[in-house]
C-alpha cells in the first residue's frame, strides 16, 4: 500500500513545478511581444492546474486555515482569483492585438505575482505534515477526483471561504 503522505506531497511538488515553468513560459513570451505564444500557454496553464488549484481551494486551504491563520489563507484565495482573470484576459486577447503598455505591465506583475504564490505555497509543503494522514489520504482521493473531473481553472468558482478559525481553549 503506498504512503498517502509521500505520494500527496509528490503530487504537490510535481504540480507546483508544472505551474512554475508555465508561469515563466508565459512571462517570457508577454516580454517578447508574442501574442500567439502568451494565448497558447495560458490555455495550457488554464487546463494544467485547474484540477491543483480547485484542490488546493476545496481541501488544503481549508485544512492550512487553522494551522497558519485566515489572513495567509485568504490571501492565497485573492491570489487564485487575481491568477485567473489574467489567464481569463490573455486567452481572450484577439491574435493580432497587442495591449498598450500599462494593461501589459498589469498581466506581467500579475503573473510574476502568481510565479510569487506558487513558491510561497511550495514554502506549505511543510505544514501539510501536520495534517493527519487519514484527512491526507481524504485529500489525495480528492485530488484524483478534481483530475478525472479535467477542470479548468477558469472553471473553478470564487471560493466561499470557511468562517475565521477559532482556537479552542
């Protein structure tokens, strides 16, 4: 039988290093001006990690909220959103269109945000060793669930967010 742990914690950094070079792909072809490319690879991105980031919203967020607090969690949450209207502005740019420069400043900061959060949500691989292995082995099933679904991050729904965590005492 495999560890559930291990194999959660593989799939998380084999996920993490898909959106990474997506992300740097995508930032490489906004500098170079190239329309096709940047609308090309926000599609694959689009596809790519909408199974990890419905994942990450519906189940390890959830789960890190009461381990590092809502004010991390929520941001991560703004992040997903803010990650996903530039894949959502991108993908509908017309081919031959190119943005003027402030609209391209503001996807290049907001992908470099986004290539930001996906190095700060590896940071979290270490809080997932406090979630307990039964609630991880709950998560890596959903997290097959989400794949087979093939959802896309354009797809996934605002999150609604848990209420604040309270500490019992």
């Amino acid at each position: 039988m495999s560890d559930p742990v291990k194999e959660l914690l593989a799939e998380f950094h084999r996920d993490h290093a898909v959106l990474g070079r997506g992300l740097y792909r995508l930032g490489t072809a906004l500098r170079d001006r190239d329309i096709l490319s940047a609308k090309k690879i926000a599609d694959e991105l689009d596809r790519e990690a909408g199974p990890h980031i419905a994942f990450e919203e519906q189940c390890f967020y959830p789960a890190l909220r009461p381990l590092i607090g809502d004010e991390e969690v929520d941001r991560f949450y703004e992040e997903h959103e803010a990650g996903k209207d530039v894949l959502t502005l991108i993908r509908s740019m017309p081919d031959e269109a190119w943005p003027d420069a402030k609209r391209m400043e503001q996807m290049l900061s907001e992908v470099e945000n986004m290539e930001h959060h996906v190095t700060e949500c590896g940071e979290m691989f270490g809080a997932m060793g406090r979630i307990p292995a039964d609630e991880q082995r709950t998560m890596l099933a959903k997290l097959a669930e989400l794949r087979e679904a093939d959802i896309r991050w354009s797809e996934v729904a605002p999150a609604k967010r848990a209420a604040p965590s309270k500490s019992a005492e």
